[in-house]
C-alpha cells in the first residue's frame, strides 16, 4: 500500500507542473484512497484540491513542503490544531525565509507530522518532536541505506515519499525551464541544485517498490501515516470577526433599528409591502446570524459619500435601507434569494464600488480599525497564460524582446490554448513571423508550462476580517506593495469560509463625483470643497433628455455602457427603460452574441413565445436568459434541483476554476428534466442557454445596480455634457483615450480650450459648453510644478509672463512644456510662439539675469500645421485642427464624410478615418476578425474587418493610427456599419499619390 | 582661397552593392536591414520601397508590417567592406589625403593639385566617373573650402556635382534645414532650436547676431554652432591611423545563449590574441572583450593580462566574458581587442612554476599547430563550437 505524501502541483510556483486534474485522474489510476498535497512553502490551492478529492472520493490530507536556504521539511497535518500550526509555520517562513526549520516550527509541532531526509534536520527535531510524529523520508534520489541509517541512529520511522514535481519523465525539461525562469538565468548557466532529476515524476505503487525495493515497511508506512492524517475538511462555518451569543445579539438588534431608520429615509412611508419584505429579509439574516457583516459594511461604506453596492446583494432591502445598494429591489422586482436563500450555507457576498481615488483610504481605515493581525487583503494568484509563458521561456533561450512580442502580441490576452505550437503554424495571424528552430522550441515548452502558478499579487478590493488572528486560518505574507495577502484567491477565500468584502475602486463614481463637484461650483452652490450635491439625489430614470441620449447610443464614457458593441446594441434596441438596460448589461457577453439577435428581433415585433409554459420566469427578458439567477431557477424548475444544487450549478457556470464539472452538471441537469417529463429537445435548448454563461455572466441585481449608476453617467451627460465629459477624460482610464473623449465633446458642440495658466487646474474642467484642458494633459510636465503654480495662484492671477516667471520657481523643461502647450498665450497676448520661447529661454538662460530676453531674431507666427505637429508633441494628439484636416483638402471628393454613410446602404464607399478603438474576435469558424471604431471630422463610425481582409489588413492596425478605407455600407435595426473591402495607411497612400501637406 | 576638399558620397551604398552583386534587383522594391531582428533598423533602400512608405532607420518590425512587397535583405558585412576598401584604393589613386567616412563616403584633400588636375570640376566628375567604370557604383561630390560645406552639399544637393566657394559658405547653408548641421545632433541644441521653432539654419545665422544671447541659449554647443551656421570648419582630412591593436572577432552564424558553446568561442579567441603575442614577445596591458548581442546591445568589460600563456589569457577573457555576459539575450559576435602593448621578459627561474610550465605547454601546441595546422590541436569544445561556425 502506497500513498503520495510529498506531492507538488502547480501551486508550487515555478517548481510543479502538475494540475489539480492530472493530480486527481493519476490518483485515480493508482487507485489511492488518500492524497497530500504538499507544494512549497504554501498552501495556495488546497480549498480547490479538497474539492477535486471530494468529488473523486479522494480523502484530501493538508501539508506543505517546507524549503529554506539549506533545509527541509515536509509537514502534514494531524487534526485541527496541526492545520493552524501549519498556517502560522508558512506564515513565518513567508516573514523570514531565511530562517531555520528548528526556529519555524518551535513552538508549534502540535498536530503535525514531519518527514525530514538530511541528518542535521533529523538531528534537531529529534529533540523537539516525538518520534510518533517524526519520520526519516526516503524520496527518489536518496540511496535506501542511508535513510536505512538515519531511522536507526535516530530511532525514528521510514516513510517512502515520491517527491512529485511532474507528470511524467517526458515532462522533465519543463520543469527545468521553471527554475530556470524563477532563477531568471539560462538554462546552462542554472545550477543543478536548484532543479530536480528526471525521476520526480507521478509513480504508482509497483512502480515505488522498484524503485525501492528494500523498503516495502516503509512503502506501507506512507499508507498507514496517511490514515492518521486530518481529511474531513469542512468549511461551511462562516468565520465572523466577533462570534460571541452577546454581540450577535446586539447585532442583530442594532440592525433592525438601522434598517427601519433607512427605510424612512428611503421611501417616506413604510407600506405593508416593504415592511413584509424587510422582515421577511432581516429574519433570514438574523437566523443565519449574518447581521454583523451588514453592520461591518455599512460602517465602511459610511467612510465616504458615492459608493456602489453591487452583486446579488443589490437585491436586499436591507441593504438598499442601509444606503449599501442603490437599486430598490420591490421597485424593480429583484429575488432576494439570489442573494440569501434557506437553503445557503456560505456567505453571501456584499462587494461595494468606492471613487477610485477613494479607495486607498477606505483601505486603510479598516485595517486601522481591525488591525493586521486580523485582516488582510485577498491574493490573485497569477498564473504563466500563453503570452506570459511565451515571453518567459523566450527570455531563457535568449530571444530579444522584439522576436518574443512578434509571438505575444499575436496571442489574445485571455487566449487559454496550450497546443502553441500548432496554433501559431495554423493561425494566419501568426503568417509574418519566421517560425526557426528555437521558436518552435520555445513554443513546445510554453505550451507546457501553461497554467503554473507564478506569484501572488494583491486582488484589487477583496479584505478578509477575522475574529482572532488571521494566520490560525489562512497563511499570510506581505505582498510587494507592503499589504499583508492571504495565500488563497477570492475564490477560496469564499470557500474557505473566511469573510470577505470586496472594496474596489470604480473611476465613474469618481466621473460623477467630480461632475456634481463642477456643477455646483459653476453654478456657485459650492459653499465649500466637501460640500456638494450628493448622486443619490439625482433621479435618472424616466428623464427623456437621458433616454433620448441612451437611444442615440451617444454613450462614450457612460459607465458601462460605452463600448461599441453596447452602444450599438443601445441605438439598435431603440428601448432605453430602466429595465432593458439592465437586460442589455447583462446580455452584452461573448457566448450570448447569437441571443443578442434573437432579443433584438423580439423587441422590434417579432412575434415570440416561451420554449414552455413552466419557463415563464423568462418572459421578463424576450424568453431568453440573460441573468444568472435565471439559470438557478431553471434548475429548480426544469431538473428539480433544491436552492443549493440551483445555486451551485451557477456558480460551476460563472467561474473559471470549476470548469471541470460542467460535464457532470450537465448530466445531472438532463436527468432530472428528464424524469419530471420535460422533452429531450427542450432540455438541450435551455442547456445551450445556460452554456452562454460560462465564465462571465452577471445577476439581475448587479446588472439593475449598474444600470443605475449608467443612467445617472448618462443624466448628467445629457444635461452637463462639459462638466461630464471634463471629469471623464481627468479621470484617465475609461474604454478610450482622451483624444477619443475630446472628439465626443466636439462632436457635442463643446469648445476645447488650451491649457491657460491663469483658469487651468490640475483636470479638466467643465463649464458652459466649454473644457479647459488641466496641465495633468501637457506631457512630461512635473507635479510638483503644476503644484506650485496651483499654489502661486492662489496669491492672485498672474497678470503677465513677467509677473509669472518672477513668482513661479520652475526648471527650464517645464517652462518649455507649458509655452508649448499654450499656457502663456492670453497672458502674453500679442507675441507669436516664436516670441515666447525666446523670451523664456532668455529668462532660464542668461548668465547672472533673470528677466525675458525682449527682441527674438526670428519672430514670425509659426504656421498652422506646425502648430498642428506642436500639439501631437505636446498632448499626444491634436486640439485646435482634426487630425484629417491637414489631409482633407488634398483628397479627392469621391471620399464621403462619416455623417452620410446613412445615405449609401448596400453601397460601396470611401471614407477616411482616425483610429478611435478596435476589438479582437472569431467568427463561429473561429476565424480571427476585427471589429473597428474610426471618426472623421463629421462623426464617429463602427467597421468590420471580416477573416480575409483581417488576414490583408490587420497588420496596419498595429502601426497606423490614419487610415483611408473602401468598404459596404450595411444596415441592421437602424444602424450602420462599413465593412471594410480595403484599407490603407492615409499617409502612405499619399506619400505614394505624392500629395504632401504643404 | 579655392575650395579644394572633395566629398565623395555614394548614395544608398549598401542597395547599390546588392544590385551590382545581383543585378535582378535592380527594378525591385529592396531594403537592407543591420539586422534580421524585429528590432533591426533599414540601412538603405530603393525608391521603390519609400514609395511604399519605408524609410531608412525604420525599425525591421514595423517595416515587415507595412509592406510585404518589400525584399528585406540581410546585411553583408563582408561584401560592404571589402567594396568599400576597393572605392578608397581607387580615390586614393588621385590624391594621397584621403579620409573615409563611413562606407560609400570620403573626403579628398584637393590642396595644391589645382596644377595637376586645372579644374576641380572635372577632376570630382572623372572621380566619380572612374568609380562607375570599376564598380558600377554611381557617387556624386561636393567641392568646397572645408569638409564640412563639402559633406552638406552631397547630402543636400540632387545634382552629381556641386562647388561652395570660399566665401559662399553662410549663403550656401542659409536656406537649408538646421538638422544637416552636426551639432544640432546635439540634444540639447536640437531641444533648444525646437523650443524656440528654429528649423533654417539661415534663422540660426540671425541669432548669431546676438552674440551674448546666442551664448546664453546654446551654452558650451554655442561656439561650435556658430561656426557650423556659418560654414566655418577648420578641421583637416585626415587618413585613417593605423591603431596598435590586436583584434580577434568572431560573428556566430546562428545567434545563441549557450553558454558552452560561447565560453569556447572565448576560448579559441583568446588562443589567437596569445598566439599572437607571443610572436610579438609582447604583453597586452589592456584586453577589452565585447559581447554583441542579438537584439543590437552590446556589452564590454576590460582587463590586463598578466602573462602570454594560453592558459592565462584564456582564464582572463573568460572571467571577462562572464562580467559582460549579463543578459540572457542571444549573442551575435564575440571580440577581442588587446591593446596598450610592452615587451613581454620571461624570468628564468631557478624551480619550475605553474606559469613556467603553462608557457612551455603554449610553446609545444603553437609548435605542433605551426606544423599541422591550428584546427590539428583543438579541445574538443572549441572543435565542436568552430564546427558551428
């Protein structure tokens, strides 16, 4: 009897090439009852390995393989106790991983076994650990005799482990490469201490007794001392921080009282159907005892004025109460039981959306208040995807950055392929790029590597509170960024039942934040900084400006609903309701592209009913299921499934690391349909619907709670149009750039200003059908200037270049930066640039005096093209011209202008037009196309580049920022898109027609 | 005081000699690359492939995306140099100062043959002319008072023949772009004309007007500058030097990291440097090795040897490899620059020392090679890697 006790998978990073599946499937083989997992100083993945035992019947036993500098040590966990002294012992050698194995463990042996091979080690613990729970290891590698050696002079048991690293010995260069990316060396120079041999692969138990067979005793003994190890692992208590009868008590009360006091502030009168629904909700939460965590994040949320709760639980009115959501659940008809239902063990997730300039304070305050010792921040785990391990396997055989981006930039950055290697000699993308020897090679073992834990980094908003220390549950290290992590992902950290809250940073809270800020202070409300409107007061929902806006698809840089495909999908539907945007939010993803369709024609009359009368819960979305709770109802109604199968087959469809069980969710689903009657053909209809939503997919509450937050964008779009389009662009980020943003207010009739060294803030800003632009828009210009000219200023204006260059202590580079941008040009009226550069440069420059120089040897007015190039050097794109202008009265007049394509359906046309953003996709053959956003002057315009002109053209998109087109102008639901025949460089194409810009 | 220094450029150098090797090329659309990286930049091409939008110094990868007509070719090294050596021998046949510039440029000091030659004029057409018959290259001249005029003239000036006269020099670089000048190169000088809008070097003239301020704005490029915008230049065609150098370069054919094959590459280039200073009775004070890497970085550290035996040198320039070696990047070439020489005294000694018996070991092997051959008595890594390349 042979059981695996020294077992590393991907989690050991950069060391193990063995998935989580492969681990189960060869246990399987092997027909091993129990199974440790014992990656390297860590336990990154054991809530996910407890969960593939449990459903392979594998008892799952918990350890780590504990490396230091020059020793180690394997511990596997006896009971309970063992497990939190294993946490604290990861935890310390994350701390100092220097330190030795003695020092790490002192203190805390309880409960844990320890399997050691080098003397020293064994030497030392003999003393601290008794010899029932101290083991000489006998791994590949070491000779029999000499562990044979070790157990009789220490008097301590034998136990042969495989000291797995990978799957196979074919398997063996990979894990190489591993070392050598972790080393960051080449695979010559890597010293071969720091990788294993060939013989750390998966064997079975005939396979261990050949290889050691002189040591059938201790073969046995990993067997029996795997029966002695913890496997009931079970985690459905929900760690809260503060578990005591009397607090939850208090909880509890204290919750109501809230929830009642919102609840006034919220509707004004109480009617008996909010009561019921707040009783009904506040019962189930007290009897789940969940009433501190409401607590904890309504004090967090309370810490600033516009927050977002989103998630399910925007269905709860105690959370709509409690100012958490926004969203009114009774109003707009959201299941609680998305949220909390009878049947729900584990903890439901309360995720809110600060200002991303906000968040870091947040944070900040709740591990002031909690502490490090009880919170800390969740992981994401990184893993090498295809373009990582491309990149990093190219580094170790040498390849320049430039012959590894001819690869990477190829592969998608959600690409998930392994078989690289056939996937670049197939794909046309990849038809440019000499494929040599080392290329190829590099891609094989890419392919290899693909999906290994790399390193943990820290997840954007998720924090962890527990009731006493942190390192009891869950081993912590302290992340780059100087932010005490767990080891475990939000997944499982959900799992593993510890509570998290997710406190992320959202820019558009901070876009309207900033707009009512503008608002009020244009309109001279402002009394002070902190004193403004706040957004909840603002009632989107019906105001016709904003519908009519949403109808148009005038979108950019309303939250959520900016993107090209959801605005056309919004200009398309025509029917901008509260309620189909949260169907469209919800429906605008990759798998349900061919429902999209569907809905549409539904929507514009086509006559429709329900796949069966018992699916009437779809009938709210055109008969088509677009939120995730539809697919938990449709589990219960279809397959008879209870509320927690339901809701676990919607989770096993909306994550990624689940995937696996599809299949057996799949069968599940079909049997129990087909006992309760349903037709085969139904079944396979409802499946195919609820197969749209793996991996992305949102619930009807966050959608409804998103939507809330696009229609309030869009309000103020439409009624503050500058203010909300200056708050956009100083917020950076967004699905475009801010040359894009810019266009779209021009486009809105708004003036851009230059930045004016007298009216310019840091951002943009705002104001009566104008933006002046911040000096955050002027390349290179430093922070501490713009900060001290912010700060001069509040001294008063500065009246002339003199007066500012005299007040304000600036380098010469920045002085430079801000003439260029245009800064001085109401200050210095009358001077042409060439004027004012001279008397700048004069002022830095001359030896012994600081004043303006007064004549400039050369002082005419620089032309408007130069201006043009001045512009594109300064802000990175131009302001006072179109790009295409310069090019405009060069071209011929066959060449239309964006804003009559309507006038050309079903014909061929020329356009021009400048790169706005693009989108990668396949067809159904999964053949690469592009979708394409270009403007001219006249308005902005949706292309498509299907597989053969991708295949000619897509090239062009990687360099070329100016195109001219030739493409079919076609129609669908009222909008237009070209697709595009030929495309071209504009600027080649007149260089090759010898037409220059004079 | 008549202008007498010729400029001698033969235009697209690199294209000319791939089209006078294969002459298939000559209607085709062709770009000579510095290397075949993504990273590679264009060195030279035919009008054709500007026309489709190329340029010299493009990068490789952008070049490959933009125009898949385009005929990329590798650059060859050895084909350039040996041409270019060919052209110098045949100028030099009409003056004896003769300056190379570069491949496919020269300068010619013209002073005191106005006897021989009578007209300069004709004197840079039958140069030129004289080119063409031998190689079939074309080159056009710039004759002015000074190297400077002569060089912006062949660079600027469409014509196959153009004189400054002394005197003309400001008139002549008045309307030209302030960038052909030398010193605008200069980033500080370039970010200062760019500032104040500056493009003709004619503005530049105006501002030298203001001399205190010109100073002020152009600080130490200042002087240097002026002169430039007025067409002065004082210095000398100058015949290249012969350098007191032992070089030893070897160019893997196919870039590698390996680290063995590398390490005997060293090995087999510090053997040639000890070789040959041991025929000199010399010793290097100075030992510079350079790593070339793939991607066009490079990468040197130097040493002093400290004996001639082939161990020591070896030991030395691998140690110096090692420093160097810092990337993981592929290598392209490995050299090996000994200079800073003195004579090399053996000791004697009354016992025998390591470093004793490490000479006479080099002096049995050089013997046996001088016999036989250097490839007769390899070690087996430097075998294998020669065998590479």
């Amino acid at each position: 009897m042979f059981t695996h006790l020294n077992l590393h998978s991907v989690y050991s990073a950069m060391r193990g090439l063995l998935s989580l599946q492969d681990i189960i499937e060869l246990a399987k083989v092997h027909r091993m009852s129990h199974l440790a997992m014992t990656d390297v100083n860590g336990l990154w993945g054991f809530i996910r390995f407890v969960q593939h035992c449990k459903q392979a019947n594998i008892e799952p036993i918990a350890g780590t393989h504990l490396i230091t500098p020059k020793e180690e040590l394997i511990l596997l966990v006896e009971n309970q106790i063992g497990y939190h002294n294993l946490c604290h012992i990861i935890s310390s050698v994350h701390d100092d991983p220097g330190a030795s194995i003695v020092s790490l463990v002192r203190g805390k042996i309880s409960g844990l076994f320890m399997l050691a091979h080098q003397e020293s080690v064994i030497d030392s613990l003999a003393k601290l650990v008794p010899n029932s729970h101290l083991f000489v290891e006998l791994r590949p590698g070491l000779q029999e005799k000499q562990a044979q050696n070790l157990s009789k002079t220490f008097n301590v048991e034998m136990v042969v482990t495989g000291d797995i690293y990978f799957k196979h010995k074919i398997d063996h260069q990979a894990h190489v490469i591993l070392r050598a990316i972790e080393k960051n060396t080449t695979l010559e120079k890597l010293d071969q201490s720091e990788y294993k041999t060939d013989q750390h692969w998966f064997r079975g138990e005939a396979e261990m007794i050949s290889l050691f067979p002189n040591s059938l005793d201790a073969i046995n003994n990993s067997h029996y001392l795997a029966e002695r190890c913890k496997t009931d692992w079970s985690f459905v208590n929900t760690i809260f921080p503060d578990l005591s009868l009397k607090k939850t008590h208090r909880a509890n009360k204290d919750l109501k009282e809230r929830v009642i006091e919102g609840a006034k502030q919220r509707y004004g009168t109480i009617t008996p159907a909010i009561s019921d629904r707040i009783h009904y909700e506040l019962d189930l939460i007290t009897q789940k005892g969940f009433a501190p965590y409401f607590l904890i994040v309504q004090d967090i949320v309370q810490q600033t004025r516009s927050t977002i709760g989103r998630g399910s639980a925007a269905a709860s009115i105690i959370s709509y109460c409690l100012f958490i959501t926004q969203v009114d659940p009774l109003k707009y008809m959201l299941q609680f039981e998305r949220f909390i239902h009878p049947e729900r063990e584990d903890m439901p997730d309360i995720d809110v959306d600060f200002p991303w300039d906000e968040r870091d304070d947040i944070l900040a305050y709740v591990f002031e208040k909690y502490g490090n010792k009880h919170t800390a921040m969740v992981s994401s785990q990184v893993f090498l995807k295809p373009r990582s391990a491309v990149r990093e396997v190219g580094k170790v055989y040498g390849l320049s950055n430039e012959e590894i981006k001819s690869i990477t930039k190829r592969i998608g950055w959600y690409a998930s392929r392994r078989d690289l290697e056939k996937w670049v000699k197939t794909d046309p993308r990849f038809a440019n790029v000499d494929l040599d020897e080392t290329l190829m090679t590099v891609l094989r073992l890419s392919g290899k590597i693909i999906g290994t834990f790399r390193h943990p980094s820290v997840h954007p908003g998720g924090v962890i509170i527990t009731p006493d220390s942190i390192r009891k549950y869950v081993p912590v290290l302290m992340a780059p960024k100087g932010v005490q992590i767990v080891e475990w992902e939000k997944d499982q950290v959900e799992d593993s039942g510890l509570l998290k809250i997710d406190l992320l940073g959202n820019r558009s809270l901070a876009v309207v934040r900033d707009t009512l800020k503008q608002v009020n202070l244009n309109g001279g409300h402002q009394k002070t900084d902190t004193d403004y409107a706040d957004y909840h007061q603002i009632q989107p929902v019906g105001d016709p400006k904003t519908e009519a806006l949403m109808q148009a698809g005038k979108t950019m840089g309303i939250f959520y609903i900016e993107s090209p495909a959801t605005r056309q999908l919004l200009a398309k539907a025509g029917v901008v309701d509260f309620e189909h945007v949260v169907i469209y939010s919800s429906i605008i993803r990759p798998a349900a592209n061919r429902f999209t369709t569907v809905m549409l024609r539904r929507i514009h009359g086509e006559p429709w009913t329900l796949l069966h009368p018992d699916l009437e819960f779809l009938s709210e979305s055109y008969g088509i299921m677009v939120y995730e709770e539809q697919v938990s109802t449709a589990a219960r109604v279809l397959a008879g499934l209870g509320y927690a199968e339901a809701d676990a087959l919607r989770k096993t469809m909306s994550r990624d690391s689940m995937q696996h069980l599809i299949q057996a969710w799949k069968k599940k689903f079909t049997y129990g349909a087909l006992e309760r009657g349903y037709e085969p053909e139904l079944i396979e209809q409802v499946w195919d619907m609820i197969k749209s939503f793996v991996g992305y997919s949102f619930c009807k509450p966050h959608s409804a709670s998103y939507a809330m937050l696009s229609f309030t964008c869009a309000y103020l779009k439409s009624h503050y149009t500058s203010e909300f389009l200056a708050s956009v662009v100083s917020n950076q980020g967004g699905f475009y750039s801010a040359y894009a943003y810019l266009s779209e207010a021009k486009r809105f009739g708004i003036r851009i200003l230059l930045p004016d060294i007298n009216k310019s803030g840091k951002t943009y800003k705002g104001y009566d059908g104008k933006i002046c632009m911040g000096f955050m828009s002027i390349k290179h210009l430093q922070k501490q200037t713009i900060d001290s000219i912010l700060d001069e200023r509040k001294a008063g204006l500065f009246d002339s270049l003199d007066d500012f260059l005299l007040r304000v202590d600036l380098a010469l580079a920045d002085a430079m930066a801000l003439t260029n941008a245009g800064c001085f040009n109401e200050i210095a009226y009358g001077l042409t640039h060439r004027d004012l550069a001279y008397r700048i440069a004069g002022f830095y420059l001359q030896k012994g005096v600081k004043e303006p120089l007064d004549t400039a040897p050369v002082s005419q007015e620089i032309s408007s093209w130069e201006r043009h190039q001045l512009e594109i050097d300064v802000f990175g794109f131009p302001i006072t011209l179109h790009p295409l202008a310069p090019y405009r009265s060069l071209m011929s007049p066959r060449i239309q202008l964006a804003k009559n394509i309507p006038c050309h359906v079903g014909r061929v046309i020329y356009l021009t037009g400048v790169y706005i953003t693009r989108k990668e996709s396949v067809t159904r053959k999964h053949e690469p196309m592009e979708f394409l956003t270009l403007e001219d002057e006249s308005d902005i315009y949706e292309c498509v580049l299907f597989p053969d002109a991708f295949k000619e053209y897509g090239d062009l998109l990687h360099w070329e920022s100016l195109f001219i087109l030739r493409g079919r102008v076609e129609e669908a639901f009222g909008v237009y898109t070209v697709t595009i025949e030929k495309l071209a460089s504009l600027q080649q194409w007149m260089r090759k027609s010898k037409k220059y810009v004079s | 005081m008549d202008p007498s220094v010729f400029h001698i450029r033969l235009r697209h150098f690199e294209l000319q000699a791939e089209r006078m090797m294969d002459p298939s090329l000559r209607t085709r659309p062709i770009a000579v690359l510095s290397s075949q990286n993504q990273n590679g930049t264009i060195v030279s091409l035919s009008s054709e492939a500007e026309e489709e939008g190329l340029y010299a110094g493009m990068k490789v990868s952008i070049a490959r995306h933009m125009s898949h007509g385009v005929q990329m070719l590798p650059y060859n090294q050895s084909l350039y140099q040996r041409l270019n050596q060919y052209v110098y021998q045949t100028v030099s046949s009409f003056t004896p100062v003769v300056e190379p510039e570069g491949y496919g440029r020269y300068y010619l000091d013209m002073n005191g043959m106005k006897s021989v030659y009578q007209n300069f004029q004709n004197t840079g057409l039958t140069i030129v002319r004289h080119i063409t018959e031998k190689t079939r290259l074309t080159g056009v001249v710039g004759i002015s008072p000074n190297k400077l005029i002569s060089q912006i003239s062949t660079s600027v000036i469409p014509e196959s023949i153009h004189e400054v006269n002394y005197g003309d020099e400001a008139n002549f670089l008045s309307p030209l772009h302030a960038p052909v000048l030398p010193s605008v190169q200069e980033v500080s000088v370039k970010k200062m004309l760019h500032f104040l809008f500056i493009q003709q070097i004619g503005h530049i003239q105006d501002m030298i007007q203001f001399p205190d301020v010109f100073r002020n704005l152009f600080g130490l490029n200042a002087v240097r500058l002026s002169m430039e915008a007025r067409g002065k230049d004082t210095s000398v065609v100058s015949p290249p030097l012969l350098r007191n150098h032992i070089l030893e370069q070897t160019v893997v054919p196919n870039d590698t990291n390996d680290e063995n094959t590398l390490q005997a590459l060293v090995k087999n280039l510090a053997e040639q440097i000890a070789f040959k200073l041991r025929q000199r009775n010399e010793i290097a004070k100075k030992v510079k090795l350079e790593v070339h890497y793939a991607d066009g970085l490079q990468s040197a550290r130097a040493g002093a040897l400290k004996a001639i035996d082939d161990i020591s040198v070896i030991r030395q320039c691998q140690r110096l490899f090692e420093k160097a070696n810092s990337r993981r990047n592929r290598i392209r070439s490995l050299l090996l620059d000994a200079s800073s020489f003195s004579p090399y005294s053996e000791q004697a000694c009354l016992f025998q020392t390591q470093e004793s018996r490490n000479m006479a070991l080099s002096r049995a092997i050089e013997t046996v090679r001088k016999k036989y051959g250097v490839s007769s008595l390899q070690t087996a890594n430097v075998f294998h890697a020669m065998a590479q390349v």
